[in-house]
C-alpha cells in the first residue's frame, strides 16, 4: 500500500535535493504523485468549479496553450503538495538570503507566509493547471504576482511522456551578468517533479555570492496532450 502523499514529501532525500538546487540552482524529484493522483488532478481540469480563472497563453503572447489558476478551498493534494514542500524550501530560501547578504525573511509554515501575502494585498491562489496540445508551448518568464515572492516553485507533469504526449520539455534559462545565458532542458516523467528558482538564485563569485536571474517555459509539443502542475506558494494581487 502506498504511503500517503505527506509522508511520501517527507521522506524526499531532502539533504540531496537541497544540496541540488545550491548547485545547479534546481532539483528534479523522483515521482512523487500516483498514476492515480495525476488523472485525478486532470479530471479536475473539466470541472469549472474547482477554478477561478482561465488564462489563454496565446491572447496574451505568453506562447501557445491554456492554464486554469486553483481557486480556495485548493483540492486535498494541491494543498498537501504546498504545505509539505513549502518548510523546506523555507530553509533554503533563508540560507540563499544569507549568501546575499540579507536577512531570512521566510517563516517556517506556509501560513504564516501567506499571511504576509495578505497584508500585502495578494489574496488569490496561484497553483495552477496546464493543459498543451500539439503545437503549443510556453515562453521563458517568471511567475511573480506581487511585491512578495516566494523564491522557488515546483513543476509536475501529469501526463505520461512518449505515450500521452511528445516534446514538451521544461526549459530553464539562467543569464549571469556579462555572460552568455546558460540553458537547461529537463524531462520528466509521470507524476516527478522539478524545483526551480522563481526569479534568482546566487552564485558564487570572486567578491562572494552575486545573483543570476532565471526564466522557465516549456517546448513545442509534437503531439499528444501534456497536463502539468505549478505549486506557487505566493498568492496573487
């Protein structure tokens, strides 16, 4: 019997995976949803009650697809999924604010967090569900609803690669300053997962730790359909 998903976040290699994103600025998660809980996430994406807004990417030049944003109350794994990861990128995200010379500004639950977001005016939840279909895809931005942001996200992918859809890549792009941007193409299977910086992370340089900023988007489906899921854990304006 599987374990249930708290537990299975909790028992990550949590040390490796934060070790991962000092280094190279990300770290890929071995699966962490169910065949299950992935179709389960999909099917919600029929249902209009589940959501509060529909975004069409092409209207808005942000590439080619469509996104719906999870409105309050999240569903039970949405909800699990930020809660669970939110502690321990709390960590890092103080100890990156360290390296740049700034003060932890990250409390350790996610309430709490949230709670600046709402003195700040950013009430609105921002997990969300993508849906690409042959030709679409996602242009590199960054995803930052406010003045206060929380300093990674996490990416899954719903659908299963080669069998339900092909292409569809998740790209991350870092440009450090006087240098040629550097790029990162990741594939991900069913229901694994991929933490990211949500707009910086820091690098260490001659004169100590220096910024380098970040943007993500995904490739040109091929064929099939890919559903993905984003846990933002700042709310929005």
């Amino acid at each position: 019997m599987a374990e249930p998903l708290t537990k299975r976040i909790a028992l990550l290699p949590w040390e490796q995976l934060q070790h991962s994103l000092d280094e190279q600025g990300f770290a890929v998660l071995p699966p962490v949803l169910q065949p299950g809980e992935c179709q389960e996430l999909i099917a919600t994406y029929r249902e209009d009650r589940f959501f509060r807004a529909t975004i069409n990417m092409a209207r808005y030049r942000f590439g080619s697809g469509e996104y719906r944003y999870y409105q309050a109350p999240l569903p039970p794994i949405v909800e699990q999924l930020r809660e669970g990861f939110y502690p321990e990128l709390a960590k890092t995200a103080n100890r990156w604010n360290t390296l740049l010379g700034q003060q932890p500004a990250y409390p350790p639950s996610l309430s709490a967090f949230l709670a600046r977001c709402h003195e700040h005016g950013q009430a609105r939840p921002t997990p969300l569900l993508l849906k690409y279909e042959a030709g679409s895809y996602n242009c590199l931005h960054q995803d930052m609803y406010g003045d206060v942001f929380f300093p990674f996200q996490v990416v899954f992918v719903l659908s299963q690669q080669e069998s339900d859809f092909c292409g569809g890549q998740f790209l991350l792009i870092e440009q450090r300053p006087r240098a040629q941007s550097r790029g990162h193409v990741i594939t991900l299977e069913q229901g694994a997962g991929l933490i990211f910086p949500t707009a910086y992370r820091p690098v260490a340089g001659a004169r100590g730790y220096y910024k380098t900023t970040l943007r993500h988007g995904v490739s040109t489906i091929t064929q099939g359909t890919r559903y993905s899921l984003g846990i933002i854990f700042h709310d929005a304006k």
